[in-house]
C-alpha cells in the first residue's frame, strides 16, 4: 500500500529524461591458448620489441606485454575506422583509411596483433592489409591473428584480454552490422604470402587463433 | 607520517609555457608547454586540458592530455582519461573506457625482456590455465593435461 502511494507521488511529478545506459559488454569466461605462448616466445628473443596492436587499446593487454616483454607498443585502432565507414554507409573509404594508420616503415615491427581485423574486410582491403604487414615486419617477426570460420553476418566486435602466458578471454561489443568474409586456411596461407603459418588452431567459438612468422 | 604538499590548479587557470616544481600536483585547468615534475605526482583532474610534454615521477590522467607523457614510475589512464601521444614508463595502467592513441613504452630501467621460452622450444601447451596469474614472468612448463 505504502508503495502505491510512493507511486502516486512519483508519477505527478514532472517527468525526467529517461536515461539510456551504455550497450554492456559481453565477457567470456578465459579459455586457453596454444597459440599465445609462441608468440610470447617470439617476442621473448627480442630485446625490447616493438609491437603494433591493431585492436582497442585494452589495458590488461598492455600492462600484460609491458610486463612479460618489457615492450614499446603502439596502437592503431582499425575497428575504430571499420565502425565509423560502416555506419557512414562507405564501405570503399575503408581501405585507405585503415592503411593511413598503419606504419610504412619496412622491417620496423616485431609483432602485429591483427585480433580478428580481418573478418570485417572484403577482399581488395584484405590483401591491401595483409601486403602492408608483410612489408612492415622485420624479420623473425610475427603476425597474431583471428579467423572466423563461420559464414554470416557480424553484429559485435570481439576484444580479446591475454589472462595469462597460455589464456585469453573476449569481451563484445555492438557492432554496425557487416558480412564476415570467411577465409578458408588455403586463401589464409595465400594471403600471408612468403611467411610461415606457425601454429593454427581451431577455437570451440568457431575461430581460428594463428600466428605467422617472417622467415 | 609526513604531510606530502600538494597543488591545485584551477579550473579557470591557463597556462602557457613551462611548469616545473618540486611539489605533487593537481591540474584542473589548462596547460600549453611542458610540465616538469621529475620526483612528483602529477595528476590531471577530470576538468584538465593539457598540451604539453609531460615529465613527472607519478602521472595520473583523468583529463585531456595531447603531447608525450615520460614517468619515472607510472602512468595511470583512468576511464575518463584521455592520452593522444607516446607514452613512456615502466608501468602504464589504461582504464576500460579510457581514450588513448599513440604508443607505449614500457622498457625496464637498465633492464631488457623477460625472456619467454623460444618459439622452437618445447611446446608449452600442456599448462594448466586455472590459477595463474594474469601477469608476472611466465612459469616454467609443468606436465599436465591440457585445460583446452
């Protein structure tokens, strides 16, 4: 009764705006990984590797490198430029803008973290992309990178947070939807040209996790 | 326990040029130049707009900084907090929700990597997940099934 009066009282007040909760992430429980310890491994023989991160900057991620690597890191947001040529509606901007933030300078970078970048391209960005990399890593370098093996539509973006030398977990978020371009592991080697496929795995969420190495 | 100073600069505070002291501060306000606190705490309060490079023993972002921020110690970037320009520390943490865009460099003082197994060693697959923490130098293997 007390409470329908509080009603009452609350509702012959004047209205207030309504306020709209950001979209909440999705967080997965940490799932291991066979393939983040090579790469750890990789980037163990370098004396201060430079790393260039192609993702969301996520904190965990760099304080985690910085510790294990004692690295330099820089970051590129792609999914920054994929969300905001998806919601303008110009798809054919993509491709220029993501290599305007990615470096030019050739054998620079140790490591390249691509998450899973590239699902969210067509095939002309794709190959652009993957060239770029090729020519920026030094050798002995390595590329970090995601697959979905799954056809069909992507409504997030998956961040991925190292929870330890051998474990990941993901966290998505909202995305402007975009058809995944599946990449079967032949037009995967093709694209990654003259490197070596390391270590591919195929993850219970349907992704293959695998990492390439520059002769 | 010895009171540490601490100074506050205003929200209507601007300030262009070089700022250097030897006292923990507060920047509520705006700064164009260079900041200079080698044995101090530094923190950019949520109202703070600074374009300036920063040299500091402890630096906390809760403001706006465009420039390159060097720490003897570390660097803080909370969710409010945004960075566009290099880092530079020993220990960088960055906030969910907070903006950064540049680079990190986290090279130990006199220190190099912490040497993780090479990458055509052993595998190192058959590690347990559980109960490992989510940073320090990584373990030696130890034979057990796999947690995939």
């Amino acid at each position: 009764m007390a409470g329908l009066f509080k009603w009452r009282s609350r509702s012959a007040e004047p209205v207030e705006t309504v306020e709209v909760s950001a979209p909440v992430p999705v967080e997965e429980p940490a799932t291991a990984s066979k393939v983040l310890p090579k790469l750890l491994a990789a980037l163990g023989r370098q004396s201060h590797p430079f790393i260039l991160d192609l993702g969301p900057v996520v904190g965990d991620n760099i304080a985690f490198f910085g510790e294990q690597l004692a690295c330099k890191i820089r970051v590129e947001d792609l999914f920054e430029e994929i969300e905001q040529c998806a919601r303008a509606g110009t798809p054919d901007a993509l491709g220029q803008r993501l290599l305007a933030r990615v470096p030019e300078t050739p054998a620079s970078v140790d490591a390249v973290l691509c998450w899973d970048v590239f699902d969210y391209l067509d095939r002309p960005t794709q190959q652009a992309l993957a060239r770029r990399l090729i020519h920026i890593l030094r050798p002995a370098g390595v590329i970090y990178v995601f697959f979905g093996a799954k056809a069909g539509e992507l409504t997030v973006y998956t961040r991925y947070i190292v929870a330890g030398p051998e474990a990941l977990r993901t966290r998505s978020y909202p995305a402007t939807p975009t058809q995944r371009q599946v990449l079967v592991p032949r037009d995967v080697e093709r694209l990654f040209q003259g490197l070596k496929m390391t270590e591919s795995v195929l993850l219970k969420s349907n992704t293959r996790e695998t990492i390439f190495r520059k002769p | 326990m010895q009171a540490r100073d601490n100074v506050n600069i205003g929200k209507s505070v601007v300030i262009k040029g070089e700022l250097s002291g030897s006292e923990d501060l507060t920047i509520e306000g705006q700064v164009e130049g260079k900041i200079e606190l080698r044995q101090n705490v530094l923190t950019i309060g949520t109202n703070g707009r600074i374009k300036a490079a920063i040299f500091a023993k402890i630096i906390v972002v809760q403001g706006e900084v465009h420039g390159d921020i060097t720490a003897s110690e570390r660097v803080d970037i909370r969710d409010s907090g945004s960075v566009d320009g290099d880092v530079s520390a020993p220990r960088v943490s960055i906030a969910d929700g907070a903006h950064f865009r540049g680079s990190i460099d986290m090279q130990r003082q006199g220190g190099t990597s912490a040497g993780a197994k090479p990458i055509d060693g052993k595998p190192a697959e058959s590690r347990p997940v559980a109960a490992r923490p989510a940073s320090g130098p990584i373990p030696a293997p130890v034979p057990a099934a796999s947690a995939r």
